[in-house]
C-alpha cells in the first residue's frame, strides 16, 4: 500500500456556531472516510452533511481528524483526489487533495487529514 | 493481413496506467482491457477484425511483435491517450459516472492514437504512421448489482479507516494536546501557527504509518480484499462507438516520401452482457495508392467469458467498391484467452482469412498478452 497522504489546514469558524462536513471521492475511484471529532468517533463510510459540534458550543483550536481509505475501481484512471466541504464558518470552504496516482485496479491509499478550526 | 502459420504475438501492454489492471479473467475481460488502436486497424495489424468498444487508459502504449519464434524486437508501436482521463476530475464521483449522457460519455471515451509499424520487406522497407480518432456517444451503464457492491465497498473502506482511527486513538490524543498547546503559544502569530500545524502533521503521519503496519490493521485490509477482489467496473448495455483515422506510408522509411495511404471510418454497435456481449462492426477502408481495394467490411463478434477464459466467434464479410475490384470475400476466426496469472493471458485466434485460396489464408496464432504496469508514482512525503 502506499503512504498514507497526510494533511492538516486551518478552518476559521464563528463563535458558538456548529459547522457541518462533506467528503466528495473524486476521479471515478471508491472509498469510505471515519470522521473524529476532539476524540470522538462521528461517523464513517460515505459523510454527507456530517454535523460538528453543537449549538453554543466553541470549536476554536478543536480539530476533526478524518482518514479516507480510496481504492482504485476506475479502469481509465489511477489519479485519486478527495474533497472536504466544511461549512457553517467565517465561509464555506473546499479542500481538495489529489496527490496520489494509484498504478493497478484494487490499489488503495490513505488520506490523513485534521482540520484544525481557528 | 495475418498469414503466417503458428507466428506468434505479443501485446506487451506497458502503460503508464495498466492495460490489464484486473484481477478475475471473467469481468476483467469484459471491461478492463484496452482495445486495439484504430491507428494499428487502419495499419493492418490490429489482432482483431471486430474489435469491441471498450475502457480507455488514460495513457497507453501497445507494443506488438510479428516476427515469426519472437527472434526480433517488437516494431509495431501504438500510442493511445485519452485527453479526459489525463486530467484530474476531483469532482467526478464513482455515482455520478455511472450514467452517462450522449456528451459526457464522447468526451470520457474519446482517445486519440497514434501508431508505427514496419509495413514492407526486408528488400523494400516501408514505414507505416497513423492516427487515429475514437469516442463513444454510448458507453452503457453500470449494472445495478455493481452499484450495491460499490456501495458495501464504501462502507467497508469506511469500517476499515475506523479500525485505523481507532489503532492510533490513544497516541493521537496526545499529539493532538501538544498540538493546541503549540498554537496557544503561538496566538495570533500565523507563521508560528502553521509551523504548529505542520509538525502536528508529520508526527501524526509518522503515528499513521506505523500503525498501519499493525496485524490488526491488516488483517481488517485483507478481509476487504477477500470480498471485493473480483470487482470490476464493468459496464453494461448498448454501445456505440465511433472512429476514424488515416494512414501514411514512408518507402524507405524516408520522411520526405511520405504519402497518404489509406483512411478509413467505422462505427461499432453492441450489447455487454454479464458474461454475453454481441458487436457489430460496419468499416469503409479506402486506399489513395490503389483504389481497386477500397471495401466496406460488416463484422461481427459472439463473446462469451467465463472464471479465467473467454472465447469468442467472429465472421467478417467484405465488399469492394470499385469497378473491376476483386469479388466480395469473407473470413471467419475463432479466438481464445486465458489468464495464466494475474496479468498473464495466452491468446489464440484460429480460422479462415479473406483470400481462402491463397497461400497462408490459414489463420493460427498463439500468443501472450503482458501486463508488465507496476506501482509507477510515490506519493511525495509531508
């Protein structure tokens, strides 16, 4: 298996305001996230709309880890990329990784990725 | 075309992504195998007369060897790219390419070909270049029993990140204290905020790798192997695919002499199947050398897979279209793959060629298919 690809980035958010989190698996290819909140288990498999925190509760220098397991299905393609949609901040944002190329049909990689809200 | 008795061929697929990237010879054969070039139809060397509509690479480079006992280096060359798939589409989900529609299904299987092969004799060289064009206005869909293994496959690749989460839970926990202590230390200071951050996110990954070296980890990675290993994104229903191309021929292999030598259209139809498909081929080829050979070909193929073989029937006739031209001929082939190994097929195609009387209109060749592709791209570190 190939290193996992490992990310971190800052997301500015509102005091007391929740934000919610989406995961887009792109270029064709399949794959299932676990989403942590401060430690805690949120979620996993495909995340839609995935509820952070609470109402009244303050995020600020609270992360969500998330790890992405991608297996390559695509047969014309082996790029992998994911896509987290954080929304309910200053403003919505993506980040978008794509920086792993997966050789044969069954490869996997890991996206390791924390957001760390500011 | 092909006539020689037992010569032997070689489709040595060495992609830049793999040709042959499956694991199962039933549904991989179906869906996953990268179809002859046009470019080497119109050279005359393709391995097939019926060749069905099929997956494109994004890049792929086939090598073919024509020599009688595999004495010599392959020379026959073909370059395929498709301009869709060498892109990334971060936004292009599994789901929502299981449809396609008329212009989303042309541009993701649109390819462009280019190929080179030695045409003459070793007295009088020729040197053959070609492109060719293809796309797929229809390209079938994904059956919906795939659809619900693609699904489980999420959720299992879901269960198994959490197996990993879990793993390193307690280690995490305190990376991730000295982590706020760092950016508390760092207040407003952006710069000292995001070096924090990034060693956060090298000593994390460092936790991330080990862990995932762990039994436990494995063990959760081998039990989703063991469910989905057979699965492929094969595509199902109608299709139709369009191509084109022209030919050049080089006497000599001088660039200067260079000439137009044949062109030619085709459009394929067909029907995939789970283990059955059925293609229609219906091909104009014309010479600008020699117009007495300009045909119209209407060919058809059967295929049936089957575990690790799949065998296949196709008939062929052909009519000429200028006056004084040669009567109409007809051919018909059986052909024959079976994996050896993952990546390792023996081909055979057996039969009648057009000119029946003629010398060498026995077809038989027995040959080896290579998937030679490996893991070509690390991921560049933190």
């Amino acid at each position: 298996m190939l290193d996992p690809v490992e990310k971190s980035d800052f997301y500015p958010v509102r005091a007391m305001t929740p934000v919610t989190l989406s995961i887009k698996i792109g270029n064709g290819q399949v794959g299932g996230t676990n989403v942590t909140f401060d430690g805690t288990p949120l979620g996993s498999g495909p995340i839609t709309n995935l509820p952070i925190g609470t109402a009244g509760q303050d995020l600020k220098d609270k992360s969500v880890d998330c790890l992405t397991t991608v297996r390559r299905q695509n047969p014309s393609s082996g790029k992998t990329s994911v896509t987290y949609t954080l929304k309910g901040g200053v403003q919505d944002q993506d980040f978008t990784y794509n920086d792993a190329t997966l050789s044969q049909i069954g490869d996997r990689v890991v996206y390791d990725v924390s957001f760390v809200f500011s | 075309m092909r006539t020689s008795i037992l010569m032997p061929l070689i489709g040595l697929s060495l992609a830049v992504v793999p040709l042959a990237a499956q694991s199962t010879a039933g549904p991989a054969f179906n869906g996953l195998r990268t179809p002859a070039a046009p470019a080497f139809v119109l050279l005359g060397i393709a391995p097939t007369e019926v060749e069905r509509p099929n997956t494109p690479a994004d890049l792929a480079l086939s090598v073919l060897n024509r020599s009688a006992g595999l004495t010599s280096l392959p020379k026959d060359v073909a370059l395929e790219i498709s301009p869709y798939w060498l892109v990334k589409h971060p936004m292009l989900t599994w789901e929502a390419d299981s449809v396609r529609g008329i212009d989303s299904s042309i541009a993701r299987t649109m390819t462009i070909s280019f190929a080179t092969a030695e045409l003459g004799t070793s007295t009088r060289p020729v040197t053959g270049l070609a492109l060719g064009l293809r796309a797929a206005p229809f390209s079938g869909r994904i059956p919906a029993r795939t659809t619900a293994r693609l699904r489980e496959l999420g959720d299992r690749l879901g269960i198994e990140s959490r197996v990993l989460a879990d793993l390193r839970a307690e280690r995490l926990k305190v990376l991730e204290r000295i982590r706020t202590q760092e950016l508390e230390a760092a207040g407003t200071d952006s710069a000292r905020r995001r070096e924090a951050l990034d060693r956060f996110t090298s000593a994390r990954g460092e936790l991330t790798r080990t862990v995932m070296q762990s039994p436990q980890y494995q063990v959760s990675v081998d039990s989703t192997e063991a469910m989905f290993r057979d699965l492929a994104l094969n595509r199902e229903g109608f299709v139709l695919e369009l191509a084109a191309g022209a030919a050049l021929q080089a006497p000599g292999g001088a660039a200067d002499s260079a000439s137009l030598a044949r062109w030619g259209a085709w459009i394929t139809a067909g029907y995939e199947g789970k283990t059955l498909s059925f293609v229609v081929v219906n091909r104009f080829l014309a010479s600008s050398v020699d117009s007495i050979f300009d045909a119209l070909s209407l060919g058809m193929r059967l295929i049936y897979t089957s575990g690790r073989y799949a065998i296949s029937a196709e008939g062929s006739f052909r009519s000429f279209t200028e006056r004084g031209a040669p009567s109409n001929e007809s051919r018909f082939a059986a052909l024959v793959d079976f994996e050896l190994q993952k990546g390792l097929w023996v081909t055979g195609t057996f039969g009648r060629d057009y000119a029946a009387g003629a010398p060498g209109s026995l077809i038989a060749q027995i040959g080896l298919a290579i998937n030679v592709a490996g893991q070509r791209i690390k991921i560049p570190g933190p």
